[in-house]
C-alpha cells in the first residue's frame, strides 16, 4: 500500500506532529509513505530524518481568517496553478490513496481526483469555532465538496463528528484518537505537591497566545485566588498574536500579579514545565482536540478544562480532573481552589488521567485504526 500524505504546513503544530506519529505508525506497519508539503520547515526536516519520500509543492489553502475576494481568489489562483505538479507526484510514486492533512487545503482532494485515486481527509479542527476560519467557497458549497472528494473523513473527537456529520455522510466519518507520543522522560510525573516552598499551586497553561485560547481566564483566575488569600502560580507557555500578549501583560501589571505570572515564550518541549506543575489548564473555548491535555495526562497532572469542544472526551470529571464553563474565570478559580485544598484528591486524579492515556493514546491504537480505514477504503475502490 502506498498512500501520498498532502500536509497543510511545514510546520511542528498539532495536526503536523499527529501526521508524524502516523507516519511512523503507518511504517512500522509496511506502509509505503510520501508527503507532500508547501514549503522547508521543521515538518520537511522531519520527514527526511524519518526516511519518508517528501516534495514541496506551494499551494494555497482554501480557508482564511479574511473575507477580502482578492486575498481568496489568490489563494484560489494559487491551489489551482500548483494542482499539475502534485498530480504528477501522486502518479510518479504510483500511491493508491491522497491522504489530506486538516481542513485547510482542497489541493490532496482535487489532486486524487484528477489522478484517479481514492481520497481520505484528517479533519483536526471544527474550523471556524477554534480558529476563525472560513471557508473561501462558503461552508456548505466547501463541506459538499469534501463529502464528494473523500471516500471517509477522520476526525479527532466526537465533537468535531457531530459538526461534520451534519454535512457528510455519517458513515464517512470515523472518530480515531491520535497517539500522542510523550518524548523520553518527558512524561515522567513530579510527584504532586501544593504546599511548595512558598505554599504555592503551581498552575500552567500551554498554547498559542490568541482569544480562542483563553490565557486571560487562567490569569484572571490568579487574580481571584489571590485576593482569597491563596498562592497559586501560573506559568504561561506559547506565543502569539502581539496584540493578545500584550493585553495579557497589561492585565497581569494592573492586578499586580508580577510575581504570581510568568511568560515562558515558545518552548520546543513544554513537557518539562508540564512536568513540574501541580495542574494543567486547558481554557480554549473550543478545543477540537487539546494534544497538550493529553501530554498532562501522561505526565501524571489533573487538568481543569472547560466544559466544551472536545475537551469533556478526555478530561473526566471528577475522575481525571475537573470542568468549568468556557470564560468564566470564577468556577474557575474555585476548580482550582478545590484542588489546592485536596491535594491527595489532585494527585488521584493525576494517576488515574495517567492510566487511561497510556491505554487510550497509543502509537498501536492510533495506526491500527488508520489502517483498517485505509484497507477498507482500497477494498471499496476495487470492487
């Protein structure tokens, strides 16, 4: 079996580091793999370390935070002028399937049909609830076009289904969990503990800084735990839109919570300060899938996440952490109150959180589930 991979970017986001770890799934399985990217990047980097036949091919997406026509019909213009090279890369490697990576790009799925091949689309985002995208063609011309172009659609939680499946065959679409690798050591768990040094709750939060993602509730959380009296910390990972991290350094002065609230900037490997905190908090409004929630998890740290997206599918409540409503930065606070307060309870939940993402989000799940849709695919097509 020899499948073309089609990926949105070149770079090391969620959706990429998924499509590595099935990669190395797939290969681990005697599935001959190629990808194809839109440009040098760490995603290209990683390819060739893995041995895995890869191209450039520059094409366009097909969503966009903007409406502007001429920003569309370039994008358009784009995807259109590069479709030649990709066909003749999905027929020079001779691949049985296109594989599209996110809901980002059509160019996979107008290149498998020009080609002649069957066509799968790894949806990892609801789209414009997470990311703000919209569809250059519109929601429903675009979702009957992937409903058309693709013999199945894989997405990563039940919440990203249930939107989908309101356009696309419910028999296309497959729920399939990721594997979530942890790197060596990085998911070894610090043993929990709220009465640091300082007596502190060492909180983190981990993600791109933009308003989807909510680091301001986390903040404003501090805020209130401190006026109660008590210390809790908050280390904040990732970078972002300029305009949004500087709002948060403004809302950390005027609440002088300097000393209670850190900006660590982008980390390669975050799992580290994962490691050494006491809970992780996952406030995005609407997370399709929350990779990070699961990296807690494996390293052993309940997670307070909102009640939304898809992050109810893998924090438990009151088993492996606890649920609070999107923006509301006061049962937020008390989600994490109630954790300092019953240490032994966060540290329950941490190794129960632990338990079930080395069960759930293996390697061996996530590429035995792949390959069963895949095979299945082929089998369709030849009869």
């Amino acid at each position: 079996m020899k499948i073309c991979f089609v990926s949105h970017s070149a770079g090391r986001g969620g959706a990429e580091k998924a499509l590595l770890e099935l990669l190395v799934a797939l290969k681990e399985r005697g599935v001959e793999c190629f990808c194809v990217v839109p440009g040098r990047g760490p995603m290209s980097e990683a390819l060739d370390a893995m041995g895995v036949t890869s191209a450039v091919v520059p094409y366009g997406w097909w969503v966009g935070r903007d409406r502007s026509f001429l920003r569309r019909a370039r994008r358009a213009v784009r995807t259109l002028a590069h479709l030649p090279p990709l066909v003749s890369l999905i027929r020079k490697w001779n691949c049985n399937l296109v594989y599209t990576n996110t809901i980002a790009i059509c160019a996979g799925a107008l290149a498998a049909r020009f080609a002649g091949r069957g066509h799968l689309w790894h949806i990892h985002e609801f789209g414009y609830e997470d990311h703000q995208l919209n569809f250059d063609l519109g929601e429903r011309l675009s979702m009957r076009a992937i409903d058309r172009l693709s013999s199945a659609c894989i997405v990563n939680s039940h919440a990203v289904a249930a939107k989908y499946c309101r356009f696309i065959g419910k028999a296309k679409v497959h729920v399939v969990d990721y594997a979530v690798d942890v790197a060596a050591g990085g998911g070894e768990a610090v043993a929990h503990d709220s009465r640091r040094d300082n007596g502190a709750l060492r909180c983190v939060i981990v993600g791109t800084l933009t308003p989807s993602k909510r680091q301001e509730d986390a903040i404003l959380a501090i805020r209130d735990l401190a006026a109660a009296g008590i210390l809790a910390e908050l280390q904040i990972v990732g970078d972002g839109k300029r305009e949004y991290a500087e709002h948060l350094r403004r809302l950390v002065a005027d609440h002088g919570l300097g000393s209670r609230v850190r900006f660590l900037g982008h980390l390669e490997d975050p799992m580290p300060v994962v490691a050494a905190a006491d809970v992780l908090l996952m406030c995005s409004l609407n997370e399709a899938f929350g990779r990070v929630t699961v990296e807690a998890m494996k390293a052993g740290k309940p997670v307070v996440g909102t009640r939304s997206g898809g992050t109810p599918e893998l924090v438990l409540e009151g088993e492996t952490g606890l649920l609070y409503a999107p923006g509301n930065c006061t049962e937020l606070a008390d989600r994490i109150r109630h954790l300092h307060a019953n240490p032994g309870l966060a540290r329950s939940m941490g190794q129960r959180g632990k338990l079930l993402a080395a069960r759930r989000f293996t390697r061996e799940l996530y590429g035995g589930a792949i390959l069963n849709i895949l095979t299945r695919v082929l089998a369709e097509r030849a009869r």
